[in-house]
C-alpha cells in the first residue's frame, strides 16, 4: 500500500474519531442539561458543592 493511501486512511479514521468524541460530549451536555432541567442532584452538582 502506498504511503499516501495509508495516510489518508489514518485521517478518515482520525475524523471519524474526532466526529464520535465531539458527539459523545454533545449527549452528555444534553443529558446534563434534561437531569437540571427537572431539578436533579448529578454526582457533578455534589461534586460542585464539595469543591465550592
């Protein structure tokens, strides 16, 4: 295989990556945001308080 097609299938694989960590973040946002929405107590707002 040459180098260039081989770099360039790292990159698509790089991206891919990048694209399904930028949406695993995107759920977790949304997913904080629903637990606020309906007043929930997260391990992140004890987690706040603590460190307050």
């Amino acid at each position: 295989m040459s180098p260039e097609l081989n770099y360039q299938m790292m990159q698509s694989r790089v991206d891919e990556l990048h694209a399904a960590a930028a949406h695993q973040r995107q759920v977790a946002e949304a997913r904080k945001a629903r637990v606020s929405e309906r007043g929930g107590r997260t391990r992140a707002f004890f987690a706040r308080l603590r460190t307050a």
